[in-house]
C-alpha cells in the first residue's frame, strides 16, 4: 500500500478512444467521435406510484440543504440565531465543489488594496484548517503588487492582475473534515447520504406562490419528510425552488457547443508524486519549451490542460479538460462526462510523464468524486445581479455581502439581500451559486468565497425568519446586517 501503480499503456484501459480527439468528444470537447455510446431514446412510458405516507424524520427550525460551501456557512450562521439547524447532504462528506470536486483554489477574499471583503464564517473555516492544510500569502502580502511577490504568487494562482490576493490552495480532506467538525461543534444536525427528491409545499397562503415548508429526502431509510420554519436552498442548482415550482433562469442551452467556461463540465483531478518545483523553473527559464511542449499536448492529444501547484509542491491539481454542450442536470449527459473526464486524466498522465519536466513518476491520487458543474439554474429573485449595476458602483441598500471586483477599474461589489429572494415563493432562501444574477456576474458569484459569503447571508435570513415567524422577504434589512456584522461579515457602511 502507498505505492504508485505501475506504468500501464493508456489503451489498455480504454482503447483508442482517449487521443486525438477520437474518444466520446471531438478535440473541442463537444459529443462526437466513433466511440461515443448512442443516447437513450427519450422514453414516452409512464409508471403510477401508489400514494404513501411519509414519515417525517424530524421538525427543525432552519433546515438547509445541501452542504457545501454555502450551505456549511448558512447551517452555522443559523445555528447562532440559537435555532435548531438541520443540513442534509446527498454526499458524504462537506465542503461541496470545494472538497468533492477538488476545486481547491479558494478564489480572490480581498479587494484590489489587500482587504479581506469576504470574511466571516468562511474566512473562520480557513482559519480552522490545521497546519500543511493551506498554501497561501500571509496577510502582510495582501494587495502587495511586488514584481517579485507577484510573479511568486501568480505561479499558484494567488496573484491576479498584478496583485497578490487572499487566494489559497487547500488539502481537500482536511477541508471536508473541518467543516463537519465546525458544524457538530456549533451543535447542528448533520445528515449525509441523503438526497432531497421533493419540495413541500403550502399553496394555500396569501402570497400566490405559496410557502416552502420542508422537504422529502430519500436515503438508505427510504423515503422521509423534514419540516422547517424556514429553508435554505443551497443545493447549487436551486433544486427546493424548481422543485416548488418557483422561477428560474437559465442561459446554458445558448451557448450547447460554444465552449463557454460557466456552460462548461467536467471531474477535475489530482497527481502526487510530481516536482512542482522543476516544472514551474521549466515554465520560468523556458517559456518557449514549455509553449512548445503544450502545443504538442494539443497536437498528439487533441486537448491539453495546464496543471496547477496543489496545497504542497508535490501534489498537482489540474481543474478539467472542461467538457461543453452537456447540462449538470442530465444523468446521460453527466455519466458520459464522467467517464470521458477519466480517459482524459489518463491521456494527460502518460503525456505527461513521457514529456514534461517534474512529471516522470507521477501517479493518480485522485479523481474528483463529485462532477464540476459552474452553473445549471439561477434564482428569478427580486433583485438579481447585474454587471450594469456594479460595473456603475451601486451601493444596495440591503447589502448582505461584498465581492471583490473582477478588475481594478471597477469597485467592490454590493451583493444585495434581494438576490436571494424568491419572486414568489416564501419560508426560503437561497445562497451559493444559483443566486439571482446575469451571466457575467455569476462568472465570479459562483467561486468558493461567495458561496461562503451568500450562504452566511441565508443562513442568519433563515434564523431570523424562524425566530420571528415572518416570511423571509419581511425581515428588518437593518436587524439582518447588523447580525452579519456580529458574525464576522464584511459590509460597506451605509
């Protein structure tokens, strides 16, 4: 045990699909090639199933489903409105993308001068992760923009237009560790294993959408119920709202073969027994060969991905071959990515080892158990996001949350509390990807931090509902912020 696998030839485990672009996708990355399995016919039967009671496993105040980065945030936010709090995950473990999908590069935490504008609960569980867990500036080096610091740091993705961010790589288990710790600690309930199938609902209140009273779950027990005060969907592609019939959008569908990055899937992937440090001088002292040895990935493969220094310099992350045209919320489509996703990884890996510096005795470590998805729904809200509206400055009256811009002509940017409220529906709030916005700003409302940020937001939203007894779009703006404020959260004053 311990030891890397012997050196096997690719196609032996595959065969020729995994070169050239002659696998189940064509070098762009789109369905194709003579390999690629028929898709299932649509299918016209129906079945009845015979009406049943559900059990109700248990009534909570605030339940929040799904549990990663925003959800793990909203359940402790909740929990310190001294509420019962309840979170169901389908996995078995926490942290979301960020640990299942191996999504280890935390994203930009600071503004363009250094300071941490996504704080609170999510810059806590950083802060909890043991030593070795984190690679990372120190807080002195936030906003440097050193030629020196900056050149160091953008080698591992913490630096970005020419200044160096709070922007880590993480240990992946110590991060699903962690973050169950936190939530135990916090005295939350934690269900894993268990996959929500149905949204309940009382249609008979005033509001016309009707109010979100819990869910029905399913798991090794069969088929159960959990009632709530109030509900956190963070499921990531806003499955209690669909679920419940409330509003969403989409634009993947647009954009089938594009090539899209937010349209894009994928299983990202991990190697150890790799010297970043010869690789990264490669880069450094050769940018020609390294330019040269990356084209000829593209040539001999059909497609090539740039990996990227882990959480210590013997492990590397690579974050796809992306994979456009198929949709999160498909099971063909995600069963073929799956498996295309590791033809690649293998492809990658003998190229690799044959060819770049760093690489001879790499081996797989692992490959993610959970399937990158960047966005699938987005919340109809009451206010979504527009990159009109920060590209202008606008400062919401009913900021929950501030993001760092994606360029320094623009300033932070104000996340405003109706963003995460249903058009309609009532007893729920969302945080994490799928909040409402445009396109091009869920390009950076997706990334780990504001996922920590906007499930901190929903999560107090769902405490102080539960509390109160008022419907989340009822709540005192005033009474939410400055509870935010008490837990840590980063908003600009009014």
């Amino acid at each position: 045990m311990g030891e890397p696998p012997r050196e096997r030839d690719p196609e032996s485990y595959f065969g020729a699909g995994i070169g050239g672009g002659s696998g189940l996708f064509t070098a762009g990355g789109t369905p194709g090639g003579p390999h690629s399995p028929a898709p299932a016919e649509p299918s016209v039967a129906t079945v009845t199933e015979p009406a049943r009671e559900i059990p109700v496993h248990e009534e909570t105040d605030v339940l929040v489903v799904g549990g990663g980065p925003a959800g793990t945030a909203a359940a402790v936010a909740a929990r310190r409105l001294g509420q019962r709090v309840t979170l169901v995950e389908r996995y078995g473990d926490l942290g979301g993308l960020s640990a299942g999908g191996l999504v280890i590069w935390i994203d930009r935490m600071t503004d363009w001068e250094g300071t941490p504008v996504i704080a609170g609960i999510g810059a806590e569980l950083l802060d909890r992760l043991p030593e070795g867990a984190l690679a990372g500036p120190g807080p002195e080096l936030w906003g440097s923009t050193d030629p020196g610091q900056v050149a160091y740091w953008r080698e591992r993705l913490s630096a970005f237009r020419e200044t160096v961010c709070r922007s880590p790589m993480i240990d992946p288990e110590w991060l699903k560790i962690t973050s169950h710790e936190f939530l135990v600690g916090e005295g939350a309930r934690v269900l894993l294993h268990s996959w929500v199938v149905a949204t309940l609902l009382d249609t008979g209140t005033a509001n016309g959408g009707g109010t979100v009273r819990g869910v029905i779950f399913e798991s090794k027990q069969g088929r159960r119920a959990i009632l709530a005060k109030a509900v956190v969907d963070a499921t990531g592609d806003l499955d209690v709202i669909a679920q419940a019939g409330g509003a969403f959008v989409t634009d993947a569908e647009k954009d089938g073969t594009g090539g899209n990055v937010q349209h894009c899937v994928n299983t990202a992937f991990t190697w150890t027994g790799v010297d970043m440090g010869r690789w990264l001088e490669f880069k450094r002292e050769d940018p020609a060969a390294h330019h040269a040895l990356m084209n000829r990935g593209r040539e001999l493969l059909g497609f090539v991905d740039t990996p990227h220094v882990g959480w210590r310099d013997d492990v590397v992350v690579f974050m796809g071959p992306r994979l456009s045209g198929y949709s999160g919320l498909d099971v063909e489509h995600l069963s073929a990515v799956e498996l295309e996703s590791r033809r690649r990884m293998v492809a990658h890996l003998d190229f690799f080892r044959k060819q770049a510096p760093g690489f001879e005795n790499a081996w797989i470590m692992l490959a993610a158990p959970q399937v990158g998805v960047r966005m699938t729904r987005r919340l109809a809200g009451l206010h979504p996001m527009t990159s009109g509206d920060w590209k202008a400055g606008a400062r919401h009256p009913d900021e929950v949350g501030v993001s760092p811009s994606p360029s320094r002509k623009f300033p932070t940017i104000s996340v405003p509390y109706r963003a995460l409220v249903p058009e309609r529906l009532d007893g729920v709030v969302v945080g994490g990807r799928h909040v409402a916005s445009d396109a091009a700003t869920q390009a950076f409302m997706r990334e780990i931090p504001q996922c920590w940020m906007t499930g901190q937001a929903a999560g107090t939203a769902a405490g102080l509902a539960a509390r109160t007894g008022l419907p989340p779009r009822a709540l005192d703006v005033s009474e939410l912020r400055a509870e935010l404020r008490r837990q840590g959260a980063f908003l600009h004053e009014p």
